[in-house]
C-alpha cells in the first residue's frame, strides 16, 4: 500500500467515525465509540436491534486491520504476503456483509429507504456524514426495528422501591431474590428482578402472572433448578448452599404427564418409591407410604388399572403421587389442571389443599384461578414492567389482592397487570411500585 493509499485510508476513516459519532449521540449513545474499529458498528447494531450482525462485525473488522497493518508495515514473504492478504479480502467481505445488515436496520431506525445501504456500500464517509449531520434525519422508533422484543429486559423499569425486605424466617420458604439475568451475546437481560417474600408452611398459595412474568423462571430459581441472584431458604436451610441435600426436600410436577402408560397405577406408585425413597426404608414401610399417598389422592380405587385407561384428572393425580412420595417439605406444580373441567379441577385442587394441610407448602401456576381461588392461602403476582423484567406486584390473600387492584378476580387482576397489546390495561408499572411502598409502610410500622 503506498503512501497516498494509506493517507486516503487514514482520512476516509476519520470522516466516517465523524459521521458515525453523531449518530450515535443522535441515538443516545457515546460518541466516542465512533472511533474504535469494530466497536462502533456493534454500537450501532444495538441501536437498531441487531447486535448479531454487530457482534459479527466486531470479530471479523478487527482481525481485517492488524493483518492489513502487518502487510503494510512489516516485510514478509511473497507467499505469506499473498495468504494474509487473501484472508484480509475474505475477512473484508464477510464484515462488508454484516456492516451492511446493520446499517439496512439501521435505515429503518431512521425511516430511511434502501439507497441509503447502497450508497454507504459505496461511500460510507459521505453516507454517515450526511446521516450523522443532517438534522432533518432523526431516530423515530429506535432499537425497535425487528422485534420489540429484543430489547426485552435489557433495561428494566425505573421503579420506586426502598430498600425494605421481608424478614428472614426459619420456617417456610424465604425468598430474597435479588435478579435473575442471562447474557444474550454480551447484552445482559433481566428475567427476574426484586422478589421479597416469605411463606409459612402449611399454606397453598397460587402463583399469578400474565404470559413472560417470569412465573417459571421464578420456579426454576426456588427449586435450584436455575439459581439466581438470591437467597432462597426452606425451613431455616438454604437450598442453594446445600443443593444436593435439599433437592430431596423439593417436589415438582411439571405441566407434562410423564408416565408409563402400559404399567398399573399401583407399580407406577412402587416404583417411584424405590427411587424417591431412601434406601434404608424397608419394604413394609415403603409399600405403606405408597398406600398412603393413593389415600391422600383418591387412588385407593382402581389402582390396579393400567395408567393409559385413567383419566386426564387420574393421571395428573399418579404424577403428583410420584412426586409426593417422598414426603417434600416444598411442593410446586405447574398447571396441573391444565385440560380438566371445572369438577375435576376442583377436586384435584381439593386434594391439594390436604396436603397444604399436612404442614406443606403448595405453590401451583393456574391460568384459571377462579375457580379455585377460595381454597388457596396466599396469591404472588407477578407482573412484567416497561422494560419486560418480572417483578413483584403483591404477595397477600386473595381477598388482600383483590382489594389491592380492585378487580373482583384474579383473571381481572392479570389483566390490570397486562401490556395493552395483550389486551390488558398496562398497570404493571403502577402496581408493583404501589406494592413496593406498601411494603415499606408495613416496614417501618411493625419497627415503630
């Protein structure tokens, strides 16, 4: 490369981080990006929603400029000249490819049309100085080209919420759950953020929340499953501390039946024992537990039947049964009137109750509550703020819930929480921070 080639380099690359630079500050973001190779087209990727293409221009542009730096300014050989200098055109295209994916999302960002793609392909420094200086050309539905949704949990609601917890508690399940987040690539995303409660045994208690509240991902982080961000203790026992011991105190029915369908209830029932029970239990009391447990579900009758020829109801029972063998201080299930009318979702729901009776605690996802709703303790709501991250928006009886959001049911109650798109009134913001100052007025009157 000769000396006039580089100083065309040198100066089309310094106007276009110049035009770069005031598209970000456009976009909100730091100028400064705009210098930095790779980097300030990921910057811009996030602006538009697709920091994939950005991430791909980050990995390949970098790369593109020290092996360009080590031809320009380093002797080599005629051969490795000639091989470092064909990946430097095939790193070339491959990061021309994505610059341009970003960039055409970019375009929409701006409510620009597809020339302008062209036209930066051709002439980037003129493209972006013109985008960046023009000051008719403005971001009108920014990060939100794609898919609203990815920018979901990126950037959760700015809620008004004191520094008040629940108090930590040796008996029931606790729960100080800080957040849960993931890593999409290198953004961060919140799934869960601010839960405090604290649940005495002996209690059903039904866990509420419109579609990606977080209901399962709160499950998954109690259960161990997913940990997170928390404190979570059963009966004065920390479960993640002690995982492999507490797991066995832990009893979850997912919304799936998982049985052999050709075996009896009976055999399904003592097989599970022989996993689910301990080793050192004899085999008189193994078979009375089992027995217990069919009384305590209503499958004394029939047990000898096949699985397949049993009911929807019969057959989420046998689950529940599988599962409640082991006698679990925490039992958690996931819709499991899912397809079951409303008689055989009240008896089951019944049943339940029992156990919650016995001195367990029962934590049930329903998306039909109310027909329920009278048997359950304690309801937990969550709700999906502004900026898609689940939150606490009350934990109460029932009747305390439906005074709090006055609605007179629980599917009303989803509804006040629910974005407006899903059809829900777009509460959620409102309710959890009002929670929140609940909490802290409650707080600060049992300290005064």
């Amino acid at each position: 490369m000769t000396k006039w080639e580089l100083i065309y380099q040198a100066v089309t690359y310094l106007l276009t981080a110049i035009g770069i630079w005031k598209i970000l500050v456009k976009c909100g973001d730091k100028g400064f990006w705009a210098l930095i190779p790779g980097f300030r087209y990921f910057r811009l990727s996030e602006m538009a929603g697709r920091e994939r293409d950005g991430l791909g221009v980050l990995i390949f542009e970098i790369p593109t400029y020290l092996i360009l730096a080590v031809t320009t300014f380093f002797r080599t050989g005629p051969q490795i000249h000639y091989y470092l200098t064909v990946i430097a055109v095939v790193f070339y295209l491959i990061t021309l490819v994505y610059k341009m994916r970003v960039i055409a999302a970019l375009a929409k960002t701006f409510d620009l049309g597809i020339q302008w793609v062209i036209f930066w392909a051709v002439l980037p420094f003129a493209a972006s100085l013109i985008w960046g200086l023009s000051p008719k050309i403005q971001p009108v539905n920014l990060g939100m080209t794609f898919d609203d949704e990815l920018l979901a949990g990126t950037r959760p609601a700015e809620i008004n919420r004191t520094t008040a917890r629940v108090q930590d508690t040796d008996e029931g399940l606790f729960v100080d759950l800080n957040e849960k987040v993931v890593y999409d690539f290198v953004k961060k995303r919140y799934l869960l953020k601010d839960i405090d409660l604290s649940i005495p045994n002996g209690s059903l208690v039904l866990l509420l929340g419109g579609s990606g509240s977080g209901k399962t991902t709160l499950v998954n982080a109690v259960i161990g499953y997913e940990k997170a961000d928390a404190v979570i203790k059963l009966n004065g026992e920390n479960i993640y501390d002690n995982y492999d011991q507490m797991k066995y105190r832990i009893g979850y029915v997912p919304q799936q039946d998982l049985l052999r369908q050709n075996d009896t209830v009976a055999n399904t029932l003592r097989d599970a024992a022989k996993l689910r029970l301990p080793a050192s239990m004899n085999y008189t009391a193994s078979r009375e537990r089992v027995e217990q447990v069919m009384k305590t579900l209503g499958l004394e009758t029939g047990n000898n039947g096949l699985v397949s020829k049993k009911s929807g109801g019969q057959k989420k029972r046998i689950s529940i049964g599988m599962e409640l063998l082991s006698d679990p201080e925490l039992f958690i299930l996931d819709e499991p009137d899912s397809g079951l009318d409303g008689v055989i979702a009240r008896e089951l729901f019944e049943r339940l109750r029992d156990v919650a009776d016995s001195g367990k605690i029962v934590i049930t996802i329903t998306h039909i509550p109310d027909r329920v709703a009278d048997l359950f303790d304690y309801v937990i709501v969550l709700a999906r703020d502004s900026g898609r991250v689940g939150r606490l928006a009350f934990f109460g009886t029932p009747q305390e819930a439906r005074e709090f959001f006055g609605k007179p049911s629980m599917e009303q109650i989803v509804m006040a929480i629910n974005r407006k798109d899903e059809g829900g009134e777009g509460r959620a913001d409102e309710f959890i921070e009002k929670y929140a100052q609940l909490t802290q007025e409650k707080e600060e009157s049992g300290n005064a």
